[in-house]
C-alpha cells in the first residue's frame, strides 16, 4: 500500500529488520503509524483516532516491537485491552503474523476469561512481552498479590476500540485500573486506539492520567474513501407504521445475488430472527445464509464467523454484536434493516464492509415506515459530511469502584488516603472525594449500613498500621468468582435433549411457553419439550412456529445528533423536494391540514379521534426521554381530571388519549412534573429495581448466578427486588440506591434529554387543535407498543381478568 | 373475587399478601419467616440488608393491628438458621418479645431451624392440631386429615398480556394447604414445579388450586394434575 499523505513524513528510525518486514510486502509505513513511534519516543501517551481498515492495529504495536528490538528485555512489556474476548484472539493472529515473518523472539500470550487457570498462573510468574486482555481480565489480574511484580515491568498499554466503551462501566473500570497499572509503573505510556469519533479530546481526557488531555497526543489517520451510500425503498413504496423493512426481502435478495458477502445489520436480536426468517423463506437461489447475535450460543457464533471467514457464506443477518472486531476482509456490502438510530454507530458498520481505504465501502438503509425514511436521510447526510454523534461522559459508577477497590484489597493491604488519590487520577473518579471513599469502603466492609450489625462479620479489616486488608482469603475467591460488569437479565438456556446448547431466552419470554409450544430461534423453527430449573428443553418443531422471542435490553435511542437533523429537515421546506413523492406528499399533507413546526419550535396536535381525545406531541427526543414522559403526562392528567387511558411513544413522538379533552397542553409540559411526579414515579416503576439488580451484582453485594453451579431442589437464588424493597423503606439513602438512581436516571430514562425538552416547552410550544388525526400523527397511532395507564393496581386487573379466563376453562 | 374460603371444615380469610387469618380460632397463621436470613449472609460475606427481621415483624404487627388475634402461629422455618435467634438485633428482639407477649404466640419448628427455644417468647411444637386441622411445617404425604403448612414457598409467576406478575400465592387442595413464605427476603418456587404438586399428594378427583392474594380478595387459578396452570 503507497502513502499518498503529502504532509511531511515525520522523522523517526524504524529498525532495519521492521523496514524490511514493511518493503518485502511492498508497503511503506504509513503517516500515523511513523506518528505513533514519534509519541513513544517522546515519552508521550496517545490516542490514535482512525478508520478501520487503517492499519490501526500495527499502529498500536510498532513502537512496542521497535521497543524490543532495541532493547530487548525480559518481562511483560506491552499489555493490550479489548473489549471483545473474540477480538483479543484475533488481534493475536494479526499481531503474530508479523513478528513471526520478522522472526522476532517477542512472546505474546492471551488472557481471558477462556484461559485456562494453570496458564493465568504461569503468566504471572513467567510473563510473555505482550498480553492481550479484557477489561474484566485485567481487572482481575490486578486482584492477585504477584501481579505487582509482573506489572512493574510494563511499558505501554494499548486500549483498542476505546470508542466503543470508554464511557460506560467496562470504561469506569478500565479507567480505573489504568491508574492503578500507572502506580505500578510510574513512566507507563498509555495508547488508546479509536474509530473516528466527534470528539476526539473527550477521550484524550478519558485516557489521560488526572484528565489532563495535554498529556495525550493526537494521532489521526487518513480519512477512508466516503461511503458509496444508498436508501432503498421498500419495491418503491415507505411504509406508514412498522420498524422492519421486510418489505424489502425480494430486493435484499437481489443484493445478495449482486454482492460477494453481504452483511445485514437489525437493530435488535428478535428483529434479527425475523428477517433471517423471511430471507429464508424467500431463499429460492439457495443461498447461504447465517444469523449472529448476542443470544446465540458461543459456539453457535464461532461456527458462523468461522464459516464467514472461510467465505463459505453469502449474508450473514446480525445485531450489535458485530458492530466491533472480527474483520472479514471480503464483505462488500453492508445493508441497515430499521432506522440506524445515529451517525456514528452507523459509520461503524459500514466500515464492515470492503476495508481498503481507497475504495468506497458500499451499504444500503433500509428505513422501514415514513419517519424512518427521514432519520435515514438524516443519516445519509451525516455520514456524507462526516459528521458523528457527539458521546455523553458522566461520572463513574460506585458500583464499579467497590468491585475495584475490593479486588485491590484481594491483591494485598492498602492505604484508604493513597488509594483515593489514585482512583481521583482516573477522570471518571475525580470528583470523589474523602468522605464518598469512606462510604464505598464501610460499604465493602460491612455493606455500610446505618444500623452497625455487621461490624463482626467485617470483610475488610484496619490493620494497626492503619491499613486495610481483607479479613478471610476466602473473600478473595468469592469476588474473583462474581466480578465483572456485565449483567444480564435472567436467562434460560436452550438446548436440545442431548445437551447442545443453542443460546438463551429471557426469563420473561420463556414464562410464556408450555410444553409443545413453537418458536423461532438461531433460524431453526423449536418445539419445546420441557422446562427444567434453568433449562429450556426443545426439539426440531413438525408445527410452524409463530413466535419470536424479544429480549428487552436497552433500546438504542435516537442520538440527539440525528434528531436535530430531522427537525431541521422537517423545517426545510425546499428540501423536500429530493424525498421520495409519498414522503414529501405526507409532509405537504400535514403542512396543509395542521402545521410544520418552525425550527426550534414543538408541535403539539390535539384532535379527537375515536371517541377519544388524542394529544400527540413530536420532540424528536428519542423512545426513551418520550416513554418516561408518557408516563409523567398521564400521571399529571389523572389527577387533573382529564382521564387519560393510554399512551404510545416512538423515537419522534408522544401521543396520550384520554375520555375528556386536553384544551391547554402547556402545564402539562412543564417542567417541575420532574419534580412532583418523576421521583414518585421512577421509585415505583420497574426501572429501578433493574437498575439496583445490576448495581448489587457489580458491587458484589449479591452473588452473581453461574450456569452450571446451580442450587438444586428448592429456588434459593436471591431476588434483588426483595433487597431493593427491604433497602428503599429501611435506608432510602444507601450508596446502592443512589448508584441505581445515577444509572436510572443516565440511562434508563434519558432524564437530562427530558429536562432539555420541557425547559424549552413553554417557550416554543406551537398548539394546534384539529378536527380529526393529522397525517403525522397516523404512524404513531398504527403502532403497537400502546401502553395502558395504570388505573389502581394494574397487576390486579391483570389477575382478575386472567383468573376469569381460567374459571371460564374450568366450566365443563 | 371472593374474600373468604372454606378449608377442613373451617373459614379462612387471606390476611395481606401471605398470611392467613383463622376466624373460629382467632389465629393469624404465617410461615417461613425467615428470620435473620440477611446476618446469615452476611456471615459469609454478602452484607444484606440488615433489616429483614425488623421489616418482617412490623408487617405481622400490622396485621395484628387489623385482626387482633388471640393466636399467632408461624409455621417453621423460623428463623433462616439455628443461631438466627441469637442474632437477632436489638430492635427487631423487642418488637418479637412484645408480640409473644400480646397474643399467645406458637412455633412450628421447620427445616431451617430445627429447634426454637423460646429465648423471645412463644412456645414451640413439632406440630399441632387444631378443630381437626394439622399444622406442621412440611405437608406429610399419606396424612388423610386437613393440614395447613409452608415449606414451598410457592409463587405465581404468569406473563399477561405480556406483563410478567409476579407474586406470592397460597395452595389448596380438598385437604392440604401450603403457604406462602412470609419473610420479607424469601423468594419463590413457581407454584406448577413438580415439587408442588408432589407435595399436594392428590388423591382422585382431587382438584388443586392457588389463591393469589390481590388488594382486596384474591384470584383462585386451577392447576393440572401435572401441577401446570390450566388454560
């Protein structure tokens, strides 16, 4: 590959042997990789900003090989962090082919939650020069007593795809022991590679010891060709309701014909399901065709990547759990089914597919109604301007920081004073000040507790040196068994009788099934067979299956980004004119029998329809911030009088029905219903409770349930609701539930979007009251997902209309 | 929706979520306390709330204030562990000594704590029968007679329309009745395992059913022979 980069090659010697490597391929070192060396040499931390297909990778590793080739030493020198475990193997095969052609003496070992015991052993005493690892693995590696001495070697550590998860808890905790690793060894120099992101700075700061971003040099890569990008209308026509697309199939089809490998991103595992379904079933040519998402069995997924890379299929349907890692070199085209929901992620996949960064990588959106139709536009824009969404950083966790600071004391005693000022060198954990670190300790201890009770049971201990360390090495196993960041909802296993394990379901899918019941699963119509404890038995169906099962994890919202670009789209009057003639007329439509909101402004209709009376609102703030305001405005009309009876929300808009008439939206739109009706609200709906179910597994509060060491007989297994209850009414102000109200509120109700809507409400709302439905409310109101508000005990009626069916059964 | 229901002979009334309240004896009837079953984790090293004792006696308490029974009887399984009583905290202790103190306050020893020894009041049997109706902890199989006992701790657990309920449920057959755990932390089995229906030792023609307590009133499902909720 030729640089063409006309800015002058920076000035550093590459060692004869790594030039060699570079002109026996043909190749020249790039820009940005010289770019990197020159950081390392000037002592320097760095963060690599670049699109895939850039030689990232290498980038990152150069100066470590020049490093061993100059100097060569004993010891682990460079440790590598990924967030995918998958892509941590992968990146060995990449590293390891070039220093064996160089023919280097340079050891690089992995080490994952999939390494064996005895080798993580082995590497502590006998490190390799280069590790590669996870987020939790090396987190995990701190809590070992030996790790200090192996760690006191190290020179660089490299954290790859920092993009994609530094502002989350895996970030919190990587973050943390970035500052840990740095006490270790003090000159660490610290790499974080990236794909292109809005912000670069956000991350340098992030990467950066005490957030000083000066301290992180910016590395960029060219800019890969721009996307050859197209929208495809469903055989011509935009849909009014619905989020799949699968109108398409017949041209999917065609693409698959006109393309080597085609990759086909859904937004969600059940959507996934059903489009692999319909490919199927429209699949007159043969084609092969898998599906990969993250319910899948592993081995179920490392069968279709490994097929994938042997280029043994033609698409391959799949989620998120693609949007990172593994690089296929040979998919050349990349099709978003459903709304791509913002920018940056939707860069991401394009850059799945052709990773020659001279050629245009060729991807298709799918929108699958009207408004979909104009977030891909949205989108198309962006991505031809190169513009992505901006990222929220919010501060750590206390959950993360009592898993840290427990695993720290496993590896040996520690000073409460000298920890804090190394956790406040990590920039999520700046603002923590004494008292807040004494609480997460008291709260390691003994849970920290108002009601002393368990000072005798304490976990941690003060030594009279004034040190704290662990009272039992027992404590040290448990932790290591429970660690780790990822909780996932309960789950049950699919597997056939003799043990073939297919992936999971959740538990509240799996509740509605019964014995020879059918569903549709990793494509394969299932019968099941039995439900035992944790296990969903299942065999091949004889009966067509109807039913698909969801997983609720975390809706992508609309980023803010794209919705500012569709409400400015919306404005834009003249720019209609390049929407397909179904769009711009349902648009003219709406422009004549309502109105179009002006920039800036928020367009609230009312109109009766049904014998009902309908508000629809259109904020554009995303599924979540409208779902929690759904449920806010229906309080707020209740007590009012207004007799709301339900509410449906989508990414673009909110519509209520209620038996009286709203004549005055504006007090329903201010914004002190945060105040009264949220926290009231937030404590009492589900929201909470998920969100302490994951907090008191990450902290280590309870323990987390491992397939395989199941309690038998008897259900023992904890439920976090009872804890969340007993907790909320003894001491409503423990570190757990705040931890669950920081989560609650960042991420489970998208508060700070809601506050920005109604803080602007007031102001800029344009009241139109009509006669009947407006055309832009028509794809909200065909949508499924109503909810019902809650009249008295919405659990109650459910049971009392449930127990009707079953006494109706029971009649002979 | 009903309020009362007929068991061995007897009217019985669903007192909140999970007790029983027992009109011609006067009793409140609860079981599987679980008391001090947070300290029992904590012991190994999962600080729980240390609140369940406290929160679980207030809610009997409650339920006294509403029924003033003469009789109160917990059908085992106590206390989460043997050395449960020793743990019990201060305020817990007092709200327990003042409850044995108002009513005449019986222990049905279970599983879990295979003895009580009345540190804080009641007096405690093996089992007991009353106007004909056996209470133990664990249902006997092969026991003709009406017999009211805990041990399961069964759960209703449906999805309807599309929304998971969730929630503590009772067990009647014509001559068995299980109860739920009344223990603010003591989870669930879901009433159709087979341990359930094994427990229920039906002979035939015997029809089983779960109450499921409800604001006011309960909602009564019929289960299968096999222990599955009929449709």
């Amino acid at each position: 590959m030729h640089l063409s980069d006309p800015d002058p090659k920076p000035i550093v010697n590459l060692p004869p042997i790594i030039l060699d490597w570079f002109a026996a391929r043909g190749w020249q070192p790039r820009r940005h990789q010289l770019e990197m060396i020159e950081a390392a040499r000037d002592g320097r931390h760095a963060l690599l900003v670049a699109a895939t297909g850039a030689g990232k990778t290498l980038a990152g590793f150069l100066p470590s090989l020049k490093d061993l080739i100059d100097a060569p030493s004993d010891g682990l020198h460079t440790l590598y962090i990924s967030p995918l475990k998958a892509l941590a193997t992968d990146v060995r095969r990449n590293l390891l082919i070039p220093i064996e052609e160089m023919g280097l003496p340079i050891r690089v070992e992995a080490r994952t939650g999939d390494t064996p015991s005895d080798r993580k052993a082995r590497q502590r005493v006998k490190p390799p020069h280069i590790l590669l690892t996870t987020p939790e693995s090396l987190s995990l590696l701190l809590s070992h007593e030996d790790s200090v001495h192996m760690l006191a070697t190290l020179k660089r550590v490299i954290v790859d795809e920092v993009h994609a998860f530094a502002n989350g808890k895996r970030g919190d905790l990587l973050s943390l022991s970035l500052a840990r690793l740095q006490t270790l060894a003090p000159k660490l120099q610290r790499v974080a590679l990236s794909a292109t992101v809005a912000d670069p700075d956000d991350y340098r700061a992030w990467l950066a010891p005490y957030g000083d971003m000066d301290q992180v040099r910016l590395v960029e890569g060219e800019t890969a060709a721009a996307p050859d990008l197209t929208i495809l209308l469903p055989e011509g026509r935009v849909p009014w309701a619905g989020h799949s697309g699968h109108h398409a199939i017949p041209q999917l089809m065609d693409e698959i014909g006109r393309n080597k490998i085609t990759l086909i991103f859904c937004n969600t595992r059940f959507l996934a399901e059903f489009i692999f379904q319909k490919l199927w079933d429209a699949n007159e040519q043969k084609f092969a065709i898998g599906i990969h998402h993250g319910s899948l069995s592993v081995e179920a997924r490392r069968k279709v990547e490994g097929a994938m890379a042997e280029g043994k299929l033609r698409a391959l349907v799949c989620t998120a759990s693609l949007d990172l890692g593994v690089d296929w070199g040979n998919v050349d085209c990349v099709i978003q089914m459903g709304a791509p929901k913002g920018s940056s992620r939707l860069l991401q996949r394009i850059g799945r597919s052709n990773h020659r960064m001279d050629e245009p990588s060729k991807a298709i959106l799918v929108p699958g109604n009207r408004f979909e139709y104009l977030e891909a536009q949205a989108a198309f824009d962006a991505v031809t301007e190169g513009v992505r969404d901006g990222e929220t950083f919010r501060p750590g966790s206390y959950d993360v920081l009592a898993q840290h600071v427990m695993g720290l004391a496993c590896a040996g005693p520690f000073d409460e004073a000298e920890l804090l000022a190394e956790i406040q060198s990590a920039l999520p954990y700046s603002g923590v000040d004494a008292a807040s670190f004494a609480r997460v300790i008291a709260f390691i201890a003994t849970g920290g507790y108002a009601l002393k009770a368990y000072d005798r049971f304490k976990k941690l201990v003060k030594d009279p040196d004034g040190r704290w360390r662990l009272s039992h090495p027992q404590f040290a196993a448990q932790h290591r068994f429970n660690a780790g960041i990822i909780v996932d909802a309960p789950m049950l296993e699919i597997r056939f009788r003799n043990g073939r394990k297919l992936g999971k379901v959740e538990e509240t899918f799996a509740a509605t099934l019964s014995p020879g019941n059918c569903f549709t699963f990793a494509g394969m119509a299932l019968e099941v067979e039995s439900i035992k404890d944790l296990d969903l038995i299942v065999r091949a169906a004889t009966k067509p299956a109807n039913n698909i099962p969801s997983y609720m994890g975390a809706r992508l919202p609309l980023t803010t980004h794209l919705a500012g670009r569709v409400r400015q789209m919306l404005t834009d009057r003249p720019g209609w004119a390049r929407f397909p003639d179904e769009v711009r007329e349902w648009l003219e439509m709406q422009a004549y029998r309502s109105q179009i909101p002006k920039a800036g402004q928020l367009l609230v209709e009312t109109f009766p329809h049904d014998k009902r009376y309908y508000m629809v609102a259109y904020p554009f703030e995303g599924w979540n911030a409208h779902q929690s305001l759904g449920m806010l405005i229906t309080r707020r009309m209740e007590s009012r009088g207004l007799m709301p009876m339900g509410f449906v929300a989508s990414d673009y808009a909110l519509g209520v029905w209620s038996l009286k008439p709203i004549t005055d939206p504006r007090p329903l739109f201010s914004a002190d219903i945060l105040a009264d009706e949220f926290v009231d609200w937030v404590e009492q709906s589900y929201l909470l409770k998920r969100a302490f179910r994951e907090v008191a597994v990450i902290s280590g509060l309870v323990e987390r349930q491992h397939p395989g060491k199941r309690k038998t007989g008897r259900q023992v297994t904890f439920s976090t609701d009872l804890i969340y209850d007993v907790l909320r009414k003894y001491e409503p102000d423990h570190l757990l539930l705040e931890a669950a109200w920081a989560d609650a509120r960042a991420r489970l109700t998208d508060v700070g979007r809601l506050g920005d809507l109604l803080d602007r409400a007031a102001d800029t709302m344009l009241h139109v009251d009509l006669e009947r439905v407006s055309p832009l409310a028509v794809p909200l109101l065909v949508m499924i997902g109503r909810e019902s508000v809650a009249q008295g005990s919405v659990d109650d009626a459910l049971l009392m209309e449930a127990e009707s069916l079953a006494s109706i059964a029971m009649t002979p | 929706m009903t309020q009362s229901f007929e068991f061995g002979g007897q009217q019985f009334e669903i007192a909140g979520e999970a007790a029983l309240y027992w009109r011609a004896q006067d009793a409140l009837l609860v079981s599987d306390l679980h008391l001090e079953k947070a300290s029992a984790f904590a012991l190994y090293g999962q600080m729980l709330p240390p609140y369940d004792s406290v929160s679980t006696l207030q809610d009997i308490a409650a339920l006294c204030s509403k029924y003033s029974p003469v009789k109160i009887i917990s059908l085992g399984d106590n206390f989460h562990d043997d050395d449960g009583e020793q743990r019990l905290a201060k305020s817990a202790a007092a709200l327990l000594v003042d409850l044995t103190r108002d009513t005449e306050w019986i222990w049905i020893t279970g599983n879990h704590d295979r003895t009580v020894s009345g540190k804080w009041g009641g007096k405690a049997f093996d089992e007991l029968t009353l106007s004909g109706i056996t209470l133990r902890h664990e249902a006997l199989g092969g026991d003709p007679n009406p017999e009211i006992s805990g041990h399961f701790h069964p759960k209703f657990r449906q999805v309807l329309r599309g929304r998971m309920v969730k929630r503590r449920c009772f067990v009647k057959t014509p001559r068995k009745m299980i109860m739920p755990a009344f223990g603010a932390l003591t989870g669930g089995l879901d009433v159709q395992d087979v341990a359930i229906i094994k427990a229920c030792d039906l002979a035939d023609g015997e029809g089983v059913e779960a109450l499921v307590p409800m604001q006011s009133g309960y909602a009564r499902f019929a289960l299968n022979k096999t222990g599955t909720l009929a449709k």
